[in-house]
C-alpha cells in the first residue's frame, strides 16, 4: 500500500505534513509550526506520531516542536549543520544519510541557501520530497543565509528526480509566487494555464500544494535558468545559469 500522506494547514500559510506508512504504522510529521492542529489531525485518524522532521529552523517550521514531542514522544530528526540552533535531536542528518519510515526509504539531501544548513526529505519509492522553503511551488525560498549561486546549485539536485516527484514545500505561496512568474516570461503559455488553475483552486479554499516536479520544470522560473526561453524572455541570451538564477532570484526579491 501507497504512503499515505496528509497536509495540515498551521498558522497563516504554512503547511506540515503527516506521513504514515500502512504496512508498519509508522508515522512522521514533516516540520512543526505548530503543535495543536497536528495533534488534532493524529487525533481525528487514531493515529501515533513516531517522528518529527525538520527541514530548517526558521521559527515557523519548528516552534511546535518542544509541546507535540511532549504530547507524543516522537524522536526528533534535523540537520546535522543546524545543531546549535534546533530543537534538541535525536539524529543528526547530513546529505547522503538515509533513513526507514516503515517500508519506505528516505534519504537526506543538503539544500542550503535559503539558510544554511536546511535539508529536503526524499521519498523515491512515493514518489515526494519534502522540501520546506528551498524548492517551492512555483518558487524558491529567498536566500537569507546563503548565496544566490548556492541555491541554484541546491535546486539542481533536483534536476536527475523523476518527472512525477511530489514537491511538497512549506507554505501556500503559490498565488503570489505567480504573479512573479508571469512578469519573467508573461507570454508562456504553460504559465498562463497554471495560474488558471492556481486561482481557481484557491477559489475553492483547495491547496495548490503538491505540485509534480513536470509542472515545476514547465513553468518555475527558478528551475528554468539554464532554458534558453527564459534567457531570452529576460534578455540574458549567452549568460550562465548562474547568473540567470541570480538575476530572477533578485527580481523577485524586488518584486
């Protein structure tokens, strides 16, 4: 039986996620904003948390860690890189680790720039990542503690998964992050046909979270640096990707 994996809304946009393995039981959280509206999701399926993930440790991500621990008694996993600044970990992770959620592998991979020291939570065999505020849907996170080049590298590691990868990240930024879009290549069809679909879903109060890494490689401006279309809808034809990546990373920041 497929993971089964359940979004709960925390705060104003943030989102964790509970994931339950159907053959073991086993459940896990990724990052915690707050502790009471995923007690009650675990309350309303009967299930026990087992383990909490986090992805960075912006407080947004991890201020309900301390109160569900104490509810639940779940270990705790984070990066390695993040120790200091982290609720206290029962693992330490770092690229290339990897770890079992009942049946399923995950594996740990360093996508560092938004800060430094932020992980994603790869689920081949679902397939999802898990990516926080690194690669978002139709975005990325802003780079506060990273360079702008670091994170184009940590969005490349992206690029060998396969099309049908979940990207679940974060928060529901997803309307916002598509009027951003449309001012870098305004005459894509395939962005103008996302934003449809982005309106209407929020309409209907719907997340527009997860998305396909397919749907992120058409139509997310920040995993299309190396595409020459983007270069010439941006007038940067001959420019490294690099520099591309920066130069739309600036202008949302900008925006």
């Amino acid at each position: 039986m497929a993971m089964e994996i359940v979004t709960v809304p925390c705060l104003t946009d943030n989102y964790a996620y509970l994931l339950r393995c159907p053959d073991t039981d086993q459940v896990a959280v990724v990052d915690v904003p707050e502790a009471d509206p995923i007690l009650a999701a675990l309350d309303a399926r009967g299930w026990s948390l087992d383990h909490i993930l986090i992805t960075h440790h912006h407080y947004d991500h991890i201020d309900g860690v301390g109160a569900l621990q104490r509810a639940t008694g779940a270990s705790v996993h984070g990066g390695a890189a993040d120790t200091h600044r982290l609720p206290a970990l029962d693992t330490a992770l770092a690229e290339g680790d990897s770890f079992r959620l009942g049946a399923e592998t995950c594996r740990v991979i360093d996508v560092s720039g938004h800060t430094v020291g932020h992980i994603a939570f790869v689920f081949d065999g679902v397939p999802a990542a898990f990516t926080g505020d690194s690669l978002m849907c139709w975005g990325c996170g802003r780079v506060f503690e990273g360079t702008k080049p670091q994170m184009w590298e940590s969005l490349r590691k992206f690029e060998t998964m396969p099309a049908e990868m979940a990207v679940y990240s974060g928060h529901e930024y997803t309307a916002a992050n598509a009027k951003f879009a449309l001012t870098v290549e305004p005459d894509n069809p395939d962005y103008r046909a996302r934003a449809q679909a982005v309106a209407d879903a929020r309409a209907e109060g719907l997340p527009t979270v997860p998305a396909t890494l397919a749907l992120e490689r058409a139509t997310n401006p920040f995993l299309r640096a190396a595409e020459p279309a983007l270069a010439q809808a941006i007038a940067m034809e001959g420019a490294s990707p690099t520099d591309i990546f920066t130069e739309v990373r600036t202008r949302k920041d900008n925006f």
